[in-house]
C-alpha cells in the first residue's frame, strides 16, 4: 500500500483473538452444503443446479429447415440460377409441426416452412425469398449446395450430452436449453432457511409512536431482505421476548416446527449487562468473541446441540455493524451452501480521494461512493455505527488492513462492490 | 474501428426499413410509466421508489450512549483520570429501552447501556472499559470531553429529511433505513406485468415423447424467466391454439380477466404460410418490420385498440433469436418502465480473440465468452441462431456494427455483458 503508514504486527495479534479470515471460516462451517431438491423448470431461475443437465433429446431434434421456402433434391438444381431458373411441381405443403412427412420424389419440390422436418430424400432448401413463391408449380433461381439451410439433427446438442453442468446458475437462457431438451424439473441446490430474529426491549414496530428510549427495529427487515438478496429464504421473528427463557421457549417451539438451516441474531451480544442473545447461547455451544474488525467487532457462532444442532450466527446491534458483517460472514458462507459460482461480493481497486486515519489491529469496512470515471473512492458518514443513512447512500465497503493507520490521497485501496 | 473492414450506409438503409434505435424506441413507447402502488417494506426488496421516503424521526431520535458504560457529567471528571480516579455512587441503571430514565445529579452516575437514552444532566459516557464496572459505586479513571460517546438526536438523520430519494433501488440496507425511520410501507413503481404466449403446433409440452417434426416448447418458460429477471412480473401461456379465431379468443378471455401491461409472443411472426402471430394482429395495430439485426431481424410491435389499447411485442421464434430480441428490445423498455436508474445491460470493451466476417447492413449481436484476464472475447458456437446450446454457455453478446463486415484478431469490440 503506497500511501499507507503501518503498524506492527504484535499489537495486532495481542488486542483481538479471532481475525476476520478465522471468523469468516467459523461462519463457513456451520453451514454444510445443502441438499439436491427437484423444483420444474419455471420456478428455477436463480437457482444453481445440484446435477448436470442431460439432454433427453438432441437439438435439433430432426433434420429441419432454417428458411421458410422449398425442400428439393440440390442436384435437380444444378443446371439452374438466376439466368434460367428450373420449374418443379410442388407436391406437398410441410408446416412446421406436420408429423407425417412424404418423401421427395426426384424432379418434385415440397413448399417447407423455418422448423419443419425435412422431407427424406431432400437435402436442401430454396428461401422463398429466390423462388417465384408457386404453390402448384415453383420456380427457383438458386443452385443450392447440398446442405444450404438445413439445420442437422445433433448440431447444436447430441442426446446425452451435458448441455448445463452442475454448479450453473440457472438465468434464462440456462433454462431455455433445459427445457428444450426436454426436462421437466431440474436438480438444484435447497435454498438454506434463515431465521431471522429480533430482540430487545427498545425496539417497536413502525406504525406505532416513538416514546423517548424507543427506536424502530429495522436489523429484522435488514438482515432479511440481505438473506433473500443473497439467495437464501428468510423468516423473520420480530420482537422476541428479552427474557432468556421466553427466548429459548420461542425458538425452541419454531425449530421443532420445521427446518431451519441457520439462526441469525441481531444484538445483544455485547459487553453489556442485558444481553439476552448472549446470556440464552452461552454455555450452549455459542462461543462469543471479539473480531479484529471495524465496525462489527462483537460477534457469536456456534452450533446449538440441545436445539438439533443448528448454526447460529449473532451479529451486533448496531445497523452498520449488522450489515457489514452479515456481508463479510454471512453472505459468502449462505451462497457457498448452496453452491454459488461467486459466493463473494466482487473486489476492486480504486484511488482514494481523501485521507483517513484507522485504528490499528483493526480491518476497517468504510462505507465509500465510487468515482467510475476517474477510479476513485471517497467515504459516505463516517465509521460511526450507527449511521443508516449514510450506509443506504454507500455503493461499496472500502477495506484498511488491520496493520494501516493512515492514508493520504491517492492510495490504492480494495473496494468491496455492493449491488445497487 | 481499428481492425474493421466496412461498408457505405446505402446498402444498409436500402434492405432494411428500420434500425435498431428505431425498433427500440417504439417498443419503448408501448410501455409508459408504471403507476405508484404501496408495499410492505418487508416485500420490498428489489424495487424501485415511486416517491422519496421522508423520516418520520429523526435517528437517533433521542441522544443516547454509543457504549456500555457511565453516564456522566464531564465536568465531574475533570480532575481525575488513570492515577487519579473518580469515585462516584451509581444512582441508576439504564439499559437500553427504559422509558422513565431519571436525570443525572450533579456528583453521581448512572450506569448505561449502549444505545439506551442519555439522562438529562448528563453530558458524557465512561465506556466499561475505563471504570471498575462498580455497582453501588464506580471507579472512573477516564476523563472524558463533552459528548464523549453520546451519539446525538439527528446527528445521521433529522425528522423530515429525504432518506431515500425516489428512482432508488431499495436493497437490504435502504430496507434498513426505510424501517428505522418509521415506514410501514413504501412507493414503488408497479412490476410491469407481461404475459407470455407461445404458440406453434410444432410445439410439445415436456414429459411428452417427442415425435419427428415435434420439439419441445422451451422460448416460453426462457422468456418468462427473462422478463422476472429484469424486474417484471410474467405470466406464462402456452399451446395456445394455432387458428386465429381462437388465438384471439383466448387471448381477449385473459385480458377482460385482469391487468396485462404487455403481450410477448415467439414465433409466428415470418415470411411463412401459417404464422398465427402475424395473421391475428396485422390489421389490429401491430407493425410487422424487418429490423437491421442478425438475430432477430424479423420484429412486431404495437397496440390493440380492440383489445384495451394492450401492447405487443411479437418476437422471433428461434430460440436465440427471442433471446436476443429480448435483450434489445424488451428488457431495457421493461425496466425503464418501472424507473429502474439502471435500464440497460452495462456494455464495456474488449478484445477479438479471432477473425470474424458479418454480414453488411444488420447489427450482429454474437454470442462470446469473456477471459477476464487478458480482456479478450471470442465466439461460443455460431452467429446461426438455433444454437440454444451454445447461448446457454455464451457470457456477453458481442457487438458488430452494421457497417463492419469483417473484424480481424485485435479489434476492439462492444460487448453487452449478461449476468451469471
């Protein structure tokens, strides 16, 4: 980093016990790969495949004509052109879709339309466009090669071939090709189940008035529409008791009811002295740490052994926090479960624009706006975490390694590209 | 074009009556505005806002504490610090939430956690770490400046301040802010709701054996995905029947059952003898043109007044052809529709990796596959557009100018990039 001034290592390492990489692998392991689900093919889009696609049937499928115009023997035509055309009876009418087919007698033309399966003993097509159009008699002026504006059996896929590996995105040419060869359903990756959950006393619901020391909750809707973003399925609990056993009595009754691949949490997981995530997770399989990151340094993972087993995740309070770290931990970790291409967020470099100082031991996550056309990067708020309006501006996180406290204009920093 | 042969505009204008830009924007034309509708922000993930969100509070709305800790008054701390601590007595406790929170005597502290409202009369937090943790009474060895770790009422946003301005895409973050400032709801432009027909006799429902001269249908289920890709909402209908009578029938019956926003229809619409698409609606108010593009050179559009003034797009039937008619055409007039910022496909420029002839006077979009790396492209499959193979594979769809008609290895080319 060439503007950058640096710290050592050591205080590094002595401040913070878990890096972000440490965390981020922690995160990664509570969700094992998700199971194969047949969905049909018009639901699928997004989805990424758990199997390959085999084609059911070659495409195309039968020998066919790529021109509305006229099948004929090429050799019929070979004394022909424009100079003098040949004349031919026409003896059958071939739509696309005609299932009964009659072959082609020498010395006959079979008026064709783009789709329809050639006749047997044909081996080209005249676009109508060079022919007079005839319906009992045609004229044509083209001397056909043998072959032109046939499309073979095979030549864009072969029965059996894989035409979509497993591990493809389903978008909608994917699914155009799957359906062409004839899939009904296709095998892909279960979408993990997030449960979202919400506690805290000063949290109420929009819809209802603010009383001193009460704030909207917003890290539910949040964290969900992040979940959903990222292609998981998100369930939102709001305002779950802040009372340890209410608590566990809620999510224990939602477990029991039916799948759920992952809890996330939002707050409560701080130094302070009501910390209901905490307090109901500890001791129960949930380790608590500090991460050498800024913000989103309070973070909690584990797996609930008297609660099935299930991964949980708890986040910070703080909507900047919340955020960002479901960015660094979490959404990588969903989109690898269920076998994204690109779990994570696309990395660039760009030129920052104005100086900052950071803490050291700290990866900082500052919520930047880009300059496309001259590369460069400025922050949006300040690192404050609890700026939600500044972070609902920012088009990206700009990241300072943990051993840089000071930048000046025109350093080279990685940007993490968040999707507008 | 530095590697690219050319030829002169009279050849182009002469064989094809409209141009791309000209298809565009009549196309463009039939989808106006959609109306404002209010959503829960819990739906609203993905879309656009049809009015600015205002904050109904401010955030904060009330000054609280940015850490577990002490409230205090500064000017009680003054004289302390690490080798002279203060001892206060703990008067109250605040965690975050308390309603009634008393205000601060001179002399005393309240013990506060983060988030929770600042007392009157006090001026200042002790973060945790800075204090003995005392109940009754504290030890603080900090000496903090007025306001140290109090986040002020309005200080991200004040009651009243646009937080969202209309034509943004709300993500998790806006979500976010949207939620905090109070919304239950917000205005987002209506998805465009778009039915997609298909229709061919040709055509077989997958799960079917196929029979020579039969394929299955696979543009309707491609274009429905495309057009809930982009933003919109599809409806699909497919084996409608191929008799105009009753194609109309069928279609009149869905449109007096609710609103359509637009009719997409594949196929039917060429030089050839049986073309329902094409037979329905010219006449009706739709304009069957030969656009200067390969594939997709044969286009339709318009509205049927007798149908409630609908619009109509009627593409070509071959896979790739409809593919990339959608993407011209149809995507960025959809999006728009809804007042997306970001209607169009980002188009960046690369590198041929190969020669390439084209045919004068049309636009080629071909089918390429991008090295990331070296910033070169090259052709998947052919320019033929029945190859839906090779467009499931293809990553960008590479620009030919209809003046160039051939391209050495090293031009620089205009490539439409498609999302994995």
């Amino acid at each position: 980093m060439r503007f950058g001034r640096k710290v050592g290592q050591d205080a590094i390492v002595a401040s913070f016990p878990r890096t972000v990489e440490e965390h981020r692998a922690v995160v990664a392991a509570l969700l094992p790969p998700m199971p194969a689900e047949d969905v049909p093919i018009r639901q699928a889009r997004g989805r990424v495949l758990a199997a390959d696609v085999v084609a059911a049937v070659s495409l195309p499928s039968f020998d066919n004509s790529a021109m509305d115009g006229y099948a004929v023997r090429a050799a019929d035509l070979a004394g022909g052109g424009a100079a003098s055309p040949v004349e031919l009876p026409v003896i059958a009418d071939i739509p696309a879709g005609r299932l009964d087919v009659p072959p082609l007698e020498p010395g006959t033309a079979h008026r064709i339309m783009t789709g329809a399966a050639l006749p047997p003993g044909a081996d080209a097509v005249v676009p109508v466009e060079d022919t007079d159009g005839g319906i009992g008699r045609v004229r044509l002026t083209a001397t056909p090669a043998p072959g032109a504006y046939v499309r073979y059996s095979g030549e864009d896929v072969r029965a059996g071939d894989v035409v979509l590996a497993a591990g493809t995105v389903l978008g909608p040419p994917q699914i155009g090709v799957a359906a062409a060869v004839g899939s009904v359903t296709v095998a892909v990756r279960r979408r993990p189940t997030v449960l979202v959950l919400s506690t805290g006393s000063e949290l109420v619901a929009q819809g209802t008035a603010l009383q001193p020391g009460q704030i909207y909750e917003s890290n539910g809707p949040m964290l969900a529409a992040a979940v959903e973003d990222a292609g998981g399925h998100a369930e939102l609990l709001r305002f779950v008791p802040d009372d340890v056993e209410q608590f566990l009595d809620r999510l224990r009754r939602r477990l029991d009811a039916g799948r759920v691949d992952l809890v996330l949490t939002s707050g409560g997981v701080s130094a302070g002295a009501y910390e209901v995530v905490k307090d109901a997770f500890t001791g129960r399989g949930v380790e608590f740490v500090k991460v050498a990151m800024q913000p989103g340094g309070p973070q909690g993972a584990g797996s609930l052994a008297e609660l099935g087993g299930v991964g949980v995740v708890t986040l910070p309070g703080n909507p900047v926090s919340s955020h960002v770290s479901f960015e660094v931990f979490v959404r990588p970790a969903l989109r690898a479960s269920f076998g994204h291409p690109y779990p994570d967020r696309p990395v660039v470099t760009a030129t920052l624009s104005e100086r900052w100082t950071s803490p050291p031991g700290r990866r900082q996550f500052r919520r930047g706006v880009l300059d496309a056309v001259h590369g460069t990067v400025r922050e949006v708020g300040t690192p404050a975490s609890h700026l939600l309006g500044a972070l609902a501006r920012a088009e990206c996180l700009v990241i300072v390694p943990e051993d840089v406290t000071e930048l000046d204009p025109g350093a080279r920093v990685e940007v993490l590209l968040l999707e507008p």
